[in-house]
C-alpha cells in the first residue's frame, strides 16, 4: 500500500534560509541581513483629527526614505547600502561585506484621510507622518437656535 506525503516546497527554501543565517552568524553578521525579507514596524492610532503612522527604521536616515501617495494608498520605501568592512593591522581586509537592504509598506487610506495633507517628520530612527482627515468627516458641534414661545 501506497502512503500520500505532503509535498512542502517552501521546506527547502526554509533550509535554506537557516543554512544562510548559521553562515552568517559565524562571521557575525545581523540576522536580518542573512536571510528574508525585512519590514519596519509601524504602529498606526487615529486621532480626532488626523492618522499617525511611525514607522521605526534603525540605521536609514531621511536620505533613504521614500513616501508616496497614489489614489488612497500610502506607500513607505527604502533603499540604503552599507559596508562593513575590518582590516588587519596592515589595512588589508580580512572581512568586507556589502549590504543593500530595501524595503516597501504600503496602507490602504481610509475614506476620510485627505492624500492631500501629509506631513512627515524623521528623528533618531523614527519616520512620523500624521495624515490629516478631510474637514467635512470631523466631528462637530452644531449649535442649537433655541426659540422663544
């Protein structure tokens, strides 16, 4: 009799990714750099006015940071390389690596965010944009006219 086996292709991929970082942890190098892919977090909260999205991108700076609006979706990018490099006492190289890492998060915006009014802000690692809500989607008070009888 015959038995079924589950055919798992991502199983060798998976190999080989830890194949990868056991290499890479050898020579020291992070484990984001020696295998998959890499996403920033980003916490998004909504406040009466606006919606905040941080993104925490440790090691990029504004330069490499791209944020683009199309239609309703808002699309954080990145692309920066880097050199790690040590050299011997001589200045001959016993280890040099170049990285390039990228990365890309888009959101969908809800109805009431305004594409138009985006601000953004980078400090120390931390990408802030605060996406301001269309005037007419915000709460309001409506004033009561009383009448005398």
């Amino acid at each position: 009799m015959k038995s079924l086996t589950m055919y798992h292709p991502m199983d060798s991929v998976r190999t080989l990714v830890d194949i990868d970082k056991l290499i890479g942890s050898f020579f020291g190098a992070p484990a984001e750099r020696t295998g998959g892919e890499r996403y920033p977090a980003v916490d998004v909260r909504e406040t009466s006015d606006a919606y905040i999205f941080e993104a925490a991108l440790p090691g990029c700076d504004d330069k490499d940071v791209e944020v683009h609006v199309d239609g309703n979706t808002l699309t954080i990018e990145s692309k920066h390389d880097k050199v790690d490099e040590k050299k011997d006492d001589a200045g001959n190289y016993i280890f040099r690596e170049r990285y390039s890492e990228s990365f890309s998060r888009s959101f969908k915006l809800p109805e009431n965010a305004d594409p138009a009014k985006i601000s953004a802000d980078f400090k120390n690692g931390l990408l802030c944009l605060t996406v301001d809500k269309r005037a007419e989607s915000q709460k309001r008070v409506v004033a009561i006219n009383a009448k005398k009888s």
